[in-house]
C-alpha cells in the first residue's frame, strides 16, 4: 500500500512522468500503469468529475471556435475577472504550467526569451519548480538607450533563470548596428554561439507588439521615423521580435532589419513552440495578424481577449 501511495503521488501531485517514476523504482512503464490502476481500485486515488461551470463552458466554446479558424497547437485561456491582477495571475500560471509540463525535469531545454512588459510580468511571476538543466536565451540584442526593465533584455533572461535554477545565456551585443560594424559583429565568436541557439530553440516566449509609436525602437530614436509612416502605409498592427505583419498576417519588411542583431523570421518559424502570451484590447488587431502569420504555436490569453479577437475574425471573414 506504501508503494502504491508512492507512485499516485509522485504521478498525480508531483506531476511526474511515469516513464521518470519507473527509472527511479526501477520497474517498468507497463508496471508503473498497473500500480496506478490498483491504487484506484483500492481507494488511495479518487477521480472526479466536476461538472463544468458557466465560465470553464464559456471557455471550452471559445477555445474550440479559435481551434477552428487558426491551426494551432494549443490555446491556452483563463477566466476573465473584474481584478486585471487576478486575470493576470491565471495567464501566467497556464503558461508557466505549460513549459512546465512539456518536458520532465531532467530533459535539458533552451528557452528563447522576448521582451516587453508583458514578458516581464511573465518572468517576474511565482514559479513553483526550478529547471537546472535549463538555458536561457535573449532573442534580440540590446541598447542603452533603452532603461525600462521591460525592454532590458539580459535583465529578462537573467530573472527568469534566477527564478527557476537555469542557466542564462546573456547576449552583449547592440540591437541596431550599420552595415559595416555588422558584418564585424556576426563574424565574431559571441554572435555565432548565440546565432546557432536561436536556430535550436525548444520553446520561444514572447508576445506581440501592438502601439508602434510607443515601441521604445521609435520614441528613444534607435529606429527613424520615416519608418514609422511605412509601417502606417502598410497598415501594420503588431509585431513579433521586431517582425512586422499587417492584420492579414502578412510581413512587412522595413528594410532597417538588415541592420538588427535579433532572431530572425525563419529561426521563429524553426523553434519547436512558440508560445505567445498577449491579452487585452488592445492587442485584439495585433493577436489576430499574429495568429494569421503562423508564427503562433500555443496563445496564453484569458476570456475576454479571446472574444473580441474572434468578433474581429468573424465579423470580417478568416
């Protein structure tokens, strides 16, 4: 009975693995399965299943609508509640959950990670379990120009990694340079060790840029503002890591990235998950170009977002 409680346990509240709980009993998988199976004939494990509230309803129909129209991975959704704190805490907890539960414990991973206020919240959130075997990875380079914590993005990396054991791969090196000096820079031993883990990612975490003039790249003056009325011209409502789309999902290249030591659209498009964390109204435009542009594997968002989002959609055809 002692063993069985063991293996219900480390399988049901530690969220183990069966194949990790087998390894370290040294039985097998199979064996493992049988001993979850006695533990519920005989009452140490209880399942029940709870009627679905009106809200996890709501829910369930709103995911199964976005499943329809975009081909993603998962979409992950919490409660919308009158307390923007309390809504928050239940996005960050699906997401963290479902790094969480990606992979076991001892499977090393590389986490690319964005920056903006929403991914700082993200990192700066509770993490119940640490990830030694983890490594972090910025995916843009840098400037001092930019002060906020929200855009300081070794800062990022470095609190995530803090916060759960990792290791954090930082990258000194500017986000915006001209031609020549790049070509200096992507020769050099930094830039090609951080270039080949961009091109290696297990899991991107970002989220989706929505106010173009507020982006700290056009009010501090890294990028002109010449740029700013190509981007309006072409009817530009977000991006991803500096990657411009209009609200067909379509990219729009500036001609400036050129100049840019970041992730680039086809190592995006090669990371394993993307996982996209963005909620509000004001992100409902740049949430639908971004599921548009198939750079979205898994959306953390809550309730509310994913109607206005789906309105959006419906009311002017997928």
């Amino acid at each position: 009975m002692g063993l069985l409680y063991q293996v219900a346990y480390d399988y049901y509240v530690n969220k183990k693995l069966q194949r990790e709980i087998a390894n370290e009993l040294n039985v097998s998988r199979v064996q493992i399965s049988k001993y979850l199976a006695k533990a519920e004939e005989v009452g140490i494990v209880k399942i029940e299943v709870i009627q679905p509230t009106s809200e996890s309803k709501r829910i369930i129909e709103l995911k199964e609508r976005l499943m329809k129209l975009f081909k993603l991975k998962d979409i992950l959704i919490a409660p919308s509640y009158g307390n923007h704190s309390q809504t928050l805490d239940g996005i960050h907890k699906l997401a963290s959950n479902y790094v969480y539960s990606a992979p076991s414990a001892e499977n090393p991973l590389t986490i690319g990670l964005g920056w903006g206020s929403t991914v700082y919240s993200f990192v700066t959130s509770n993490f119940d379990e640490s990830r030694r075997n983890w490594k972090i990875i910025p995916l843009t380079g840098g400037s001092s120009l930019i002060s906020s914590r929200n855009f300081n993005i070794n800062h990022i990396a470095h609190t995530f990694a803090e916060k759960i054991g990792a290791t954090a791969q930082l990258v000194y090196l500017p986000l915006l340079v001209d031609g020549p000096k790049k070509a200096v820079l992507t020769d050099s031993n930094d830039y090609r060790k951080i270039n080949e883990l961009w091109s290696n990612l297990d899991v991107l975490i970002c989220s989706v840029g929505y106010s173009i003039p507020r982006s700290p790249l056009f009010n501090k003056g890294l990028i002109g503002e010449e740029y700013i009325k190509r981007l309006e011209d072409n009817n530009v409502v977000g991006d991803i890591l500096t990657h411009y789309f209009n609200e067909k999902g379509e990219m729009i290249h500036l001609g400036v990235e050129a100049n840019m030591i970041n992730i680039s659209l086809e190592q995006i498009a090669s990371a394993k998950t993307k996982l996209i964390i963005a909620y509000g109204k004001q992100k409902t435009k740049s949430i639908l170009g971004g599921l548009r542009s198939r750079l979205i594997d898994v959306l953390v968002t809550d309730a509310d977002t994913v109607e206005r989002v789906l309105h959006e959609a419906e009311s002017k055809g997928n």
